[in-house]
C-alpha cells in the first residue's frame, strides 16, 4: 500500500515533491535493466545521490520540523527502493520467460536416428556354425595367433624343409615365432591341456603371405576341429561333416570327399559340400559345377597323437578345417572376399 506521501510533502516540502515527481517520470523511461541500476545511483548514491544531497539540508529546516523533515526522506527512500526492487524483479522475469522460450523444446521435430550396429557378417555364419558343433557335443576352444614353430610346424608332422615351412608362405617374426598359419596349432594345445575323448572346434584368424586378389587374404577365418577318442574311424569323419551341412543349409545338402594330402592327417581329404543354391544342377555361385569346397580333413597323423603322449594303438581321431570367410563369401554370393575385410560401413549395413 503505497504511502500518503504526496500530498504531505507538497505541504512541507517542494523539494522533497520534486525528487520524488522527477523519479516517477525517470521510473517510465525505464527500459533495460541496466537503466534501473543507473537510476539506483542517481538518487540513492551515496556520494551523489539526489535524496542524500536533500539529507544535507536538515540543518536549514526549522528545529521543530527536522523530526518530520527526516522522516519524509527516510519514507521517500524506501518509495524509491521498493519502486526500483520491483522493476529489478520483473526484468528478471522478463529474462526468465526469454530464456525458457529460448530453451523450449518442439517435441514435434524430427528426432535423429541413431545408427544400431550390429555383428560383422563372418562373426554372425562363425556364431552359427559354433552353435551347431556346440549341439554336437563339441567344445569351443582359443590359441594364440603368434605362435612357436613347434605348435604351428614341428607338432603338426611339419618337418623343417617342408614347403609349409617357408618364408615365403608364412609371417616370421622371429626364427621360431610366427602368425600361425592354420588354426591347427589349437589341436596340440587342446591335446596337451586334456586327455581324450576330445570334442574342440577352435574358430580364429590365421596368416599366409598370400597376395590380396578376389579370392585371396593374407588374413583369413579358419574353424578348426578335433575329435579323439576311442575307435574314431573315418566314418564318423564323414557323418559328423555330412551332419553339420544338413544343419547349416538342409537335409538335401550332401558331401564329398576327394582324397588329399596334409601332413597331420592320414588319409587327408578335402571336402566338397553340394551347392546350397542349385543342390548340383549348376549355377553361378558354384560355377556350374554343382560343388563348393568346404575345407580340408583327415584322420589325425599317428605322429602328432604321439607328439602330444597320445597312444595311437589306443586312440584315434579326425580332424578338420574349414574356411570360414570363403562360406561367407558364397552364402552372401560375394565376388571379392576382401570386401569382408575393408570395413567399409556401407557395405557391412547390409547384413544388418
Ligand atoms: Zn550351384
């Protein structure tokens, strides 16, 4: 409630009534708050201050006067304050409200998408093929990528001299260490670690100086696997291949075994799997000829079951390798199996 100032002062005293008419007048010219702060000091500055300058005149007012005189300054101050308080507060407001509709949210905009990744192609058919050896009864094991030449060569019935052995084929970092060069290596630690019956499958990259073309990495996917037991014949060989090809692209899919050589295997084979598109009458993807190559096998070498303290006379086993990037390759009927290497993020959304 505002005070019966005016009417007063215009009775007691006019210069009191002039400030106070003068400060009204400046108070509607406000238009920034800055203009509020300035108009703070021109009246209640303690140096210049218009009101404090008015305090320096009690000594000329009548003795009986001076009580209502100060009285009528203290009340004009508090006028001009609360005036001043209250401009000050809406400003602030004022910024308030600015500020929130600066910040406001148009929950009906567009929103932007965010890109979901998802598994690279060859790590969803390894996924796969995993499950399947898994449903089998087999094991997933690991090994080292840099290995000693007596897991990646000696072990393997790879004698020094061998082909397999050389530089030109194999990633040395040393004399005795290099990127393995089939996922073989597993076998041994595999047999090493524990007694048979063995049941392991070790999916994983290997290395061979091989020059990059459509069909060629020098980085590539194996799946490795071993079966050692008792009384493993080359017919479980057959049947455990022949049913891992019917769970990964049906029951009409055969196999076939072409005899081979590998040096920790014997009989070696390799294996052919009847084309998932044609089922062997001819087409593009298995270049009309009705087959697609799925890895190499073998039973496993007297030799290396001997290197790992495994009786031959006692156990037996097989083992296998297949190549997992060249499925992959066929499955999505690639014609370059770098494209699976480049990371190249508009060609891997597409197995999304
Ligand atoms: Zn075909």
């Amino acid at each position: 409630m505002k005070r019966g100032l005016g009417p007063f002062l215009s009775s007691m005293d006019e210069g009191l009534k002039k400030i106070r008419e003068q400060f009204l007048e400046d108070l509607r010219a406000v238009t920034r708050a800055e203009d509020a702060t300035a108009l703070k000091d021109k009246y209640l500055g303690r140096k210049s201050g218009l009101i404090g300058a008015e305090k320096k005149r009690v000594g000329s007012i009548a003795a009986e006067s001076r009580a209502e005189f100060g009285r009528l300054i203290n009340d004009l101050s508090r006028e001009v304050e609360e005036e001043l308080a209250r401009l000050n507060e809406k400003f602030a407001a004022g910024q308030e409200t600015e500020r929130l509709e600066r910040e406001r949210l148009d929950i009906t905009m567009p929103g932007t998408r965010q890109r979901l990744g998802h598994l690279h192609p060859i790590t969803l058919l390894r996924q796969k093929i995993e499950d399947i050896f898994v449903s089998m009864g087999y094991s997933v094991e690991d090994g080292p990528e840099i290995e000693t030449s007596f897991y990646n060569f000696d072990a393997l019935n790879i004698p020094v001299g061998h082909p397999a052995r050389e530089s030109a084929d194999t990633f040395y970092i040393s004399e005795n260490l290099a990127l393995r060069s089939q996922t073989s290596n597993v076998q041994i630690h595999a047999m090493q670690r524990r007694k048979p019956p063995l049941r392991v499958i070790a999916p994983g990259r290997v290395f061979r100086r091989d020059t990059p073309d459509p069909t060629h990495n020098p980085m590539f996917f194996q799946l490795e696997g071993l079966t050692v037991d008792r009384n493993i014949t080359l017919g479980d060989l057959k049947g455990t291949l022949e049913e891992f090809v019917h769970l990964l692209f049906g029951p009409n899919i055969r196999t076939r075994f072409r005899a081979s050589y590998f040096p920790f295997v014997e009989p070696g084979a390799e294996v052919d799997y009847l084309c998932f598109v044609c089922e062997g009458a001819g087409c593009r993807v298995c270049k009309q000829s009705g087959w697609i190559e799925l890895g190499g096998s073998g039973m496993v070498h007297p030799n290396v079951l001997e290197t790992v303290g495994i009786d031959p006379e006692e156990y037996s086993g097989f083992a296998f390798g297949l190549g997992i990037d060249r499925m992959c390759a066929r499955m999505y009927d690639l014609d370059d199996i770098r494209l699976l290497y480049e990371n190249d993020v508009r060609f891997l959304e597409q197995f999304a």
